[in-house]
C-alpha cells in the first residue's frame, strides 16, 4: 500500500512541475529575436486608434534578462520554452517590417496578432510565409497595402 502512495506522489508533483508557469523559461534565441523586433520599431506611446486604448504597449516592459514567456502578449509552449503566440495587438507599433526583421526567425510562431499599428508598409513580406507553424494571422487596421482594414484569417486548420 505504500507503494502507491510513493507513486501517486511522485506523479502529483510532476504533474505539478509540467503545468507550473514559472516552468516555461523562455528559449533564449526567441527572447533576442522578440527584444530586436521590438527595437526596430519606434513605439508611439500616445498612439491612439478607435480600437484601443491610449497609451499602453505591451511591449514597454520587455527587458532583457527577464523571461520572455512572462512577457505581455507572449505565449510559450511549456518546457520548450518557444514562442508560440504573439499578440502586439494596439502596442503603438510605428515603422516597416523590414525582410530581415527577427520577427521572422521564430519558428515556432502558430498565432501572430499585430492588429492596431501604424506600420505604414507598402506591402506584406513574403517572408510571412515562412512561417511553417502558423494558423493564425491577424494585421487589421495595421496599414498595409491594400487598405486600412486588412482582414484576419485562419491560415490552417
């Protein structure tokens, strides 16, 4: 009978582990590419749009040395520590996304929000395409060609 205890223990305290949020350290390369993208950008912090609020970015307390996962607007998947989601939605974003932009070096990308910035491009990138692990993209109101409401879409299902 103790034997089962012992192991229902030991899986309880794993299970604990796996779930705990402080287990998602962000993997470093994705850390550097996200402080670089958000460097490229000049961040408008009296950026005002009908869809979001004034002032806040998310991107104000993105710092280096701290975990990335924790960040707002990122999500990690879990022991990997890997970007998965990537929400910037109305963070006053201004500038281009340039083709060798660090954006475009997370692979593990599966939902990318830049909807409500001012990114006044010409055009997308083709390097959107890129990403192999995408299913969801959503650019609306982001000032790209063919527009100012640019849709979102379900890229896969």
């Amino acid at each position: 009978m103790e034997s089962w205890i012992w192991w229902f223990l030991l899986c309880w305290h794993l299970l604990i582990l796996y779930f705990s949020p402080s287990h998602s350290l962000c993997h470093p390369h994705d850390s550097f590419a996200l402080l670089q993208f958000k460097n490229s950008f000049t961040i408008k912090t009296s950026y005002h749009n009908y869809y979001c609020h004034p002032g806040y970015s998310k991107t104000t307390t993105w710092e280096n040395g701290t975990d990335c996962c924790s960040w707002p607007g990122v999500t990690c998947r879990h022991i990997s520590g890997h970007v998965t989601e990537l929400d910037l939605t109305c963070s006053g974003l201004t500038g281009k996304i340039h083709p060798n932009s660090m954006l475009f070096h997370l692979s593990h990308l599966q939902s990318l929000n830049l909807a409500f910035n001012d990114f006044n491009q010409p055009q997308l990138s083709s390097l959107f395409v890129g990403f192999l692990s995408l299913t969801h993209l959503n650019l609306s109101g982001s000032n790209f060609e063919g527009g100012t409401q640019t849709n979102c879409c379900k890229l896969k299902e």
